[in-house]
C-alpha cells in the first residue's frame, strides 16, 4: 500500500461525504427558497394589478382636467362674445355671434355633464384603489411573516452547510490540486457522487461487479483507481 494515496483517498472520501451532505442541505434550503419566491411571486401580481389600476385613475384625472381647461377656455370665449355682441350693430353678425354663444354653451353643458361622470368614476377608483392598497400591505406583512418563519425552519440547515462548506475548503486544502479536479470531474460525471466504495466486488457506485484483478489491485492501493463502468473513483472498504 502507498501510504499517500491512502491518505488521498481518506481525503476524497470525507470530500464526497461533506459533498453528499451538503448536496442535501441544498436540496432543502432551495425547496424553502422557492417557498419564498412562491409568496414573493403572488404579492408582485398584487402589486402589478394595483399599479394597473393606479394608471387607470390617472388618465381618469388626466381626462378630468382636459374638460376643465376646455371649460376654462369656452369660458373665456363666451366672456369675450358678451363684450362683443353689445357693440355688434349689424342684425346678422348678432345672429351669428348669438349662435355661436348658444353652441359655446351646450358644449360646456356636454362637458359639464361628462365631468360629473368621471367624478363618480374617480371617486369609486380612489375607494377601490384605497382597498386594494391596504389588501397589499397587509399581504406584504404577511409574506415577511411566512419568508421570515420558512428561513427559521431552515436555520439549522443555513448553518449546517456553512459548517461544510468550511470543512470541503479546509480538505481541498489538504488535496493537491490534481486530485481536486479528477475529483471535481468524477463528482460532475457521476451525478454529485464521485467517490464510492467497491464491497464484495461490486462497485456501490454502478453496482457492477469488477473483475478479480481489477479488485486486488484496489486492494493493494498503489493508486488512484476510477470504476471502469462508471469513472467514479473507487477504493476497497476491505469486505
Ligand atoms: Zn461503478
């Protein structure tokens, strides 16, 4: 036996180990991750449909205050022909210029009256807005509650991948950095687990039986072995 392939191989193997452990770690802390975005995604389509209506209300306002500017200036207008229509002395431009004032007049009625309507329309907006507004805060709180209660549950998880995290760095320290990439590679080949132990002939990483000769030379550990079926790196768990 070569003692440091040996110690390479103890190295790989608490690598897989923190490797496997922290791969299950993960596995949870996404799944309340994703809990997360879950309850993050529903408030954002709250708050889509509240800014919607928000832009509803303002052209509302907009169209609002167009009518008051046209009043303003139909206003002015019929001001104006007042003055006008006492030093008129021709009997036809007074018909006309009366006409006109009547037009002027109907026209402001017309907006007087659709504005009357939009003020309804606003005000029943505004009470919707206001309802929807404080429906949102309080489904805001109430998925800072749940986000801050599923990052509780998955404390101990937080915390224990930090742990391995740590202990992965201080073993990939101890390793050569050819060994880090064969184990690297051998991790990325066999789906997260790139070291496995071969007991009575069988590889536990494919479960294929290796051959005799394969198996004492594993045995003797002069080197690093990878299974012929699955390229994981392998090592004799002596059985
Ligand atoms: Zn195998």
């Amino acid at each position: 036996m070569n003692p440091s392939v040996r110690e390479e191989l103890d190295i790989l193997i608490r690598l897989q180990e923190t490797e496997t452990r922290a791969s299950e770690l993960r596995v949870t802390i996404q799944g309340v991750e994703q809990q997360q975005s879950r309850l993050e995604e529903v408030l954002d389509r709250e708050r889509s449909a509240l800014d919607e209506k928000s832009e509803a209300l303002a052209s509302l306002r907009k169209q609002y205050e167009g009518f008051e500017d046209d009043l303003r200036y139909n206003e002015d207008r019929l001001k104006k022909s007042e003055q006008t229509l006492r030093t008129v002395t021709n009997n036809r431009d007074y018909q006309v210029l009366l006409r006109e004032m009547d037009d002027n007049r109907k026209a402001n009625g017309r907006m007087q009256e659709a504005m009357v309507g939009l003020i309804d329309q606003i005000s029943a907006m505004e009470a919707e807005l206001a309802d929807i507004q404080a429906r949102v805060d309080a489904e805001a709180l109430r998925v800072e509650e749940q986000k801050a209660e599923l990052m509780a549950s998955c404390s101990r998880e937080v915390a224990a991948l930090a742990e391995l995290e740590k202990e992965h760095l201080n073993l990939g320290q101890k390793a050569s950095l050819r060994l880090l990439k064969r184990f690297e590679k051998a991790v990325s080949l066999g789906g997260g687990v790139g070291v496995a132990c071969v007991s009575s002939s069988i590889c536990k990483g494919c479960f294929m039986t290796l051959p005799p000769q394969f198996c004492i030379e594993l045995q003797r550990c002069n080197e690093i072995r990878h299974c012929p079926r699955c390229n994981r790196i392998v090592y004799w768990n002596g059985v």
